[in-house]
C-alpha cells in the first residue's frame, strides 16, 4: 500500500515537475524570443540609420561631382567664348584689310586711267612732232620716207651680215658647249647601261640534215613534198647546194620560221608526205603563235610597261619576226624603250612614258605586210584602236618626224631610235641606197652658190665642203653652214646626225728666183 502511495506521490509530483518545466521554459523562451525581437529591432533601426547615413553621403557626392561637372563646362563654354570672340575679332580685322585694299585698289585704278588719258596725249602730241620732224628731213635730204628706208636697209643690211654672224657663232658655240656636253653625258650614260649585241638578220635560214639520203624523201617522188611545203609555208627550199643541209629561203622571217620548225619536225618524225607535211605545218603554226606570246610578255616584263592590252603584247611578240635592215625589229624597240626610260630619269621627266613609247613606237611593222601605210600611219592606228594614251601616240607619231613632238619624251624616241639604228652593226644597208644617199648629200651642197667642191665622207656622217675664198667670207660661211643643214633636213632621211663642216682656205704662191 505504501509503495502504491509512494508511486503515486512520484507520479504527481514528476507530473507537477514537468508542467513546472513545461511553464519555466515557455518563460525562458517568450524570454530568449523578446530579446531577438529587441536586438533584430535594434539592427533595423542601426540598419536604417546607416542607410540614411549613405543616402546622404552618395547625395552628397552626386552634388559635389555635379558641382565640378558644372564648373568643368563653364570653364569650356569661356574658353570657347574667347576662341569665337577672337575669331570674330580676326574676322572684323579681315574685313577691314579687305575694305582698305578695295579702296587702295580704286584709287589706283582711278590714277591708271588719268595717266592713260595723260600718255594718250603724250603719244599725239609725240606723233605731230614726229610727222614734223620726217617732213622737215624729207625737206632736207630730197628723199621721201619709203626712198630713205631702202636706202638704210640696203646699208644696215652689209654691215649687219658681220654682226649677225658673229651673234650666231657666239650663240652656237655656247648652245653647242653646254648641249654637247649634257647631251654626251646622258646619251652615253644611257648606251653604257644599255649595251647590247647586234646581229644582221638574213634573208635565208639552214637545217641540218643527218644525212644526203634525207634530200630525197624532203623532194619526194616528183617533187611533190617539197612543192607541199613550199606552197603551205610560201618559201622557197634550196636543197642541191648546201651537203647535209637546206637552206629555207624567204623575205617573211615568220614563214621561214615556221617551214624551218616544221622542216626540223618532219626530220625528226621521219615520215613525209603531203598528208604529213600539212600537219606539222599546223603544228609549226601554233608553235610560232605560243613563241609570239611569250616573246611579248618577255618584252614587257623587261622594258616594265604595264597595262598594255593582250593584242598588243601579241603585236609586240610578233615583232620578233620582223627586220629593218637586218635589224630585228623587237630587240630594237627593247633597246629603244630602255634607251629612252634612262635618258628620261637622267632629264627628271616621265619614264614610264618614255619606256611605254619607246616599246611601241615600231608596233605599226607588225602588220605594215598585211595593211596599206607607212608603219607610222599603221602604228597609230592601232594604238587609237586600243585606246592607248594620247602622249603616246604623239611620240610614235613624231618618231619619224611626222608631226612635230608635242612633248619631250617624244624628243627622246626620236633620240633614242636614232642611237639604237646607229650604233655599229645594227643595221645593214644596201650599197644602192648607200651611195644614193651620198650622191644626194653632196649635190645639196654642190647647189649652194660660192661652193667649190663637197666631198660625203665617214659613211654619210659628214659632208666636207671647200668653198671659193673669193666669194664667200668666214662671217658668210656661219649662214651658210646653217642653210645646208637646213636643207640636208628637209630634202633627207638618215639616221643620226650629218656634220655640215666648211673649209675656206685662201692660199698665197710666190717664187723666189
């Protein structure tokens, strides 16, 4: 009963501990809650106020940096200011210059027409002096004015023969003096770099045969090989003269070039005949044109023209098949192109004109076969047909001395053709042409009046003319080198120069007896 009692007391009271509990720790946590609810009040209210505290502090700052911005822009708006109102002050003082020299410049035009009208009257009260004058020597002399004029003339005219003479000798030697020695400089400066080989080219060409035995199978049975390639090529073969070899023989270096290329195919090949001919003619055809090409492009890679149209460069390229003299005319306009491109940077003018010019200016011999006019006239024409520059077509207009050069450049491929056909072997001549022309030149100078005798020596380069003592003097001598020359000009065609050189000579004979 006790320990019933006793359990039931433990009951209760761990029933009345634990409620204790349960209400003693409600306390303490209603106690705990308070106080965070007091601390989390007290870091909102710190929270707040440090918030408040930064929003002033970035307004602050705000005003500060609007303060400076304001101050930075009216300090730019003054400095402009200034600038604007020393422009206008410029400005103003422009005018003013402008205004003062307006007014300078009318008075000054007011004082030209008060002295035009003073020389007006000046030049006729002058001319009524004058006509008095003449009609008072008139009076004196008993010779009118047209009568006293020929008479004056006819005595200035004797004694000016010596000055004009002398004015001309001294005018030439300096001329000549300053223009030998630059022309001499840059002449040879630009052949020294531009050296090159000449060969004369033939009428004829020779392909080697392996053997005599080969004559025949090129004739063929009754001679219908060799009349095929002849018709297809239009040259002629010469087999019987040359052992082992035979000569193509034709005018048109293009022909000859491709029957001797289709001759050395066919030889090589070993079967010929008509059939066979005809092919390799083709054949030789289309090599020639792919050789034309690129001699072409060679020649403009090497002269460095640019931009010419790809029918020229092929005009160009077939130049190599053409002679003039036995010149071959493509090395010529190379040589003529750099010739002109060095004279031109030596003289500070236009060397890619000079060059362009120099390469074109025999373009016209390309198709001077197959077309009716000089080479010139033909060269133009097709310059003007690819749309080429204008100076250009001037120079090679001018190179012959066509129409008159309208720049310098064209003066140097005048220049520049002369050197490169007169250089020493470049070209040939034929001997009739040769001596016609030294007949021509000495019969200039044989029908000047007071020449004794003239005499065309240094192949053509000089013509040496003795005059009579008697009746010509030296002062005569000056005009009359000056006219020959004139004449050689206009009546000749030569390459380079002629030297006109006179002689006079007066000889004294006496005898000791």
């Amino acid at each position: 009963m006790d320990i019933i009692i006793n359990i039931a007391i433990f009951l209760i009271t761990a029933v009345v501990f634990t409620f204790v509990g349960v209400i003693v720790r409600k306390k303490i946590a209603e106690s705990k809650l308070k106080t965070a609810e007091n601390e989390a009040n007290r870091i909102i209210e710190m929270a707040k106020i440090e918030a408040e505290n930064n929003k002033k502090e970035e307004i602050f700052k705000a005003k500060e940096e609007i303060l400076n911005a304001r101050k930075d822009l009216d300090n730019e708006i003054r400095e402009r200011r200034g600038e604007v109102q020393q422009q206008e002050r410029r400005l103003v003082q422009k005018e003013e210059n402008l205004e003062r020299k307006l007014e300078n410049i009318d008075k000054k035009e007011k004082d030209l027409l008060h002295k035009e009208d003073e020389i007006e009257a000046q030049k006729a009260e002058l001319k009524e002096i004058s006509d008095k004058q003449m009609s008072e020597l008139q009076r004196i002399s008993g010779l009118s004015s047209e009568e006293a004029k020929k008479k004056l003339l006819s005595e200035l005219e004797k004694t000016m023969t010596a000055e004009k003479a002398a004015l001309i000798r001294e005018v030439e030697n300096k001329a000549k003096e300053d223009a030998i020695k630059n022309a001499k400089e840059i002449v040879g400066y630009a052949i020294q770099k531009c050296a090159a080989d000449h060969t004369s080219e033939t009428t004829v060409s020779i392909v080697s045969l392996p053997n005599d035995d080969m004559k025949g199978r090129i004739i063929g049975r009754e001679g219908r090989n060799i009349k095929a390639l002849e018709t297809l090529t239009g040259i002629d073969l010469i087999i019987d003269d040359t052992p082992e070899a035979v000569v193509i023989s034709g005018f048109d270096p293009l022909r000859r070039e491709v029957a001797k290329i289709a001759l050395e195919k066919l030889i090589e090949d070993g079967r010929i005949h008509p059939a066979k001919i005809e092919e390799m003619v083709e054949k030789a055809k289309e090599e020639v044109e792919n050789t034309i090409k690129e001699e072409g492009e060679r020649a403009v890679l090497e002269t460095g023209v640019i931009g010419l149209h790809p029918d020229l460069i092929k005009l160009i390229g077939k130049l190599k098949y053409r002679t003039s003299y036995g010149q071959n005319v493509l090395n010529h306009s190379i040589e003529v192109s750099n010739l002109a491109r060095i004279m031109a940077e030596e003289l500070d003018l236009d060397p890619k004109l000079a060059r362009r010019a120099g390469l074109l200016h025999d373009i016209g011999k390309a198709l001077d076969h197959d077309m009716e006019g000089t080479h010139v006239e033909i060269g133009v024409e097709i310059l003007r047909k690819y749309k080429e520059n204008e100076k250009v077509i001037n120079a090679v207009q001018a190179h012959h001395g066509d129409v008159e050069p309208q720049t310098i450049e064209a003066i140097l491929i005048q220049a520049a053709d002369a050197i490169s056909a007169s250089r020493p072997g470049a070209r040939r001549e034929t001997l009739e042409n040769y001596i016609k022309r030294l007949e021509t030149l000495e019969n200039i100078a044989d029908s000047f009046d007071g020449v004794e005798k003239s005499f065309a020596i240094q192949a053509g380069r000089e013509v040496r003319i003795i005059v009579k003592p008697e009746k010509i003097t030296d002062d005569q001598m000056v005009i009359m080198a000056r006219d020959i020359a004139k004449r050689v000009e206009d009546e000749m065609e030569y390459p380079g120069q002629i030297k006109v050189n006179l002689v006079r000579e007066t000889r004294v004979v006496d005898y000791a007896k």
